[in-house]
C-alpha cells in the first residue's frame, strides 16, 4: 500500500479551502470580516473632515486610505482570527490536526490563509474606492506600502494567536480582542492622525503595534518619510512582528482550556 506524497503547500492549500468551507457556515465572523471594514472609513471621513490636515501635510484622502486598510487588518484578520483559533481549538480541531503530518506553523497558516486573502482584496478595492472617490493619487514608494501591508498582516495574524491563548471561549473573543482593538484605532493613526496629537502623546502612541505598519503605508502613497523615520518604522514593526510570533510559541494553546 503506497502513501500519498504531500507537501508544505499542498497541506496549506488544503487547510485553507477547509478552513474557508468553515468559514463560510460562520455568519456572523463572514459579515464581520467582510463588511465591517468597509464601512468603518464612512466614519473616519466624517471625523477628518472636520480637522485642519493642510496644517501638518495631509489631505482627507491621505488620512482615510490607511485608516481603510487599518481596520481591514484589524477586523478581517485580528479580530476574525481571534474568534477562528479559539473555535477551531475548542472543538478538537487542531488538536486532531497535530496528530498527522501537518506542522504546527502549517495548521495556524492554513487557518489564517482565508481572512489574509480577505484583507488583501478589501485593500485593493478599499485603496482604489480611494484613489477615485478622494483624489488619492499613485503611492510614490509602493514598495513601502507592501511593507506595510505585508508586516501588517503577519502581525495581525500573529497577535490574534497569541491573544486565542489567553481566550476561554468563543464567546469571550469579543472581550479579549477589545483592547488591542480599541488602542490601535485610537492610538494608530488610524482613526486620528498622529500629526495632530500634542508631541509627547504622538510619540507613545508611535510604539503601538499597528502605528508604523499605518505610517508605512500612508506615506508610502505620499513619499514624506525620512530614510532615518523609515527605518524607525520598519524596526519597529519587526519588533512587534517578532514579540508576536515569541508570543505565539510561548502561549498559543492546541487543546481546550480547561
């Protein structure tokens, strides 16, 4: 009797048309990661157009297009995965996985491989709705945008298992994702540009783990930052990318908490 050879992508493959079958009989995780960001930048517009952006070099447009893809990162990863890591590990699911020949970064990349492929199309439709909607030209370092973005959505991932780790239910992801929810749309630039908070606040709040990943995609489109604040900003989201992954290993969990 012969055994079939697999390997690491068609493993992944696998588990992540599985884990988008199981994603797609979660209503309410579906809605919350597909609508959710695309309605949040509604409320970003309102509120920045109210602020004086001409005073610190910004425009409506430049404010609201990573405020976009923050809250797609935020809901349609983060807060998604949260809630998919902790019910996936609830009902035996990794833990029966972890008995084949799957790897342990195999089974958390299949299960986050739907909610990244969601993210990334709702920030290409997200930044083009931009682009026509608020005169938001081409990114003058593109490649600092995919930086950004790509940063941003490991982390992201990385983060919503290590908070699954200290979640007991799937009830109670709502709870324990709150926080870094919360901090990041208010302290990332995202909701509130960082240029118009008072110095020593703005530079708090530059440390939070989604404020570089926003800095690089928003001035990755308006070519303002500095080698020296790009390289500030790139360390720091390696910094926080890194502790998330540590974090991870350290307390991620594959079996019920009981």
């Amino acid at each position: 009797m012969t055994h079939a050879v697999t390997t690491s992508r068609s493993r992944l493959t696998a588990l992540a048309r599985a884990e988008m079958t199981l994603l797609g009989r979660s209503k309410g995780t579906l809605v919350a990661a597909l609508f959710v960001p695309l309605m949040l930048p509604f409320t970003v517009l309102s509120v920045v157009g109210d602020m004086d952006l001409e005073e610190v070099g910004l425009t409506v447009g430049t404010v609201v297009l990573p405020a976009a893809v923050g809250f797609s990162l935020l809901f349609a990863v983060y807060s998604a995965l949260v809630g998919i890591f902790v019910s996936r590990r609830e009902e035996l699911v990794l833990k029966r996985l972890r008995t084949g020949e799957v790897r342990d970064a195999e089974i958390l990349g299949g299960a986050s491989l739907p909610s990244v492929t969601i993210a990334l199309v709702q920030c290409v439709v997200l930044a083009t709705g931009c682009a026509v909607l608020l005169d938001v030209s081409a990114p003058e370092a593109p490649h600092l945008v995919v930086l950004g973005l790509l940063a941003g959505l490991v982390m992201c991932a990385a983060l919503a298992a290590v908070t699954a780790g200290f979640t007991r239910t799937v009830e109670s992801a709502q709870v324990t994702s709150l926080p870094l929810l919360l901090t990041s749309m208010l302290g990332s630039g995202i909701a509130v540009p960082l240029e118009v908070l008072p110095d020593r606040l703005a530079s708090v709040c530059e440390l939070l783990p989604l404020s570089p990943v926003i800095l690089l995609v928003r001035d990755g489109w308006t070519g303002g930052l500095s080698g020296y604040e790009t390289l500030g900003a790139v360390v720091t989201a390696a910094a926080w990318t890194a502790l998330a992954l540590f974090g991870v290993r350290r307390w991620f969990r594959w079996e019920p908490r009981r």
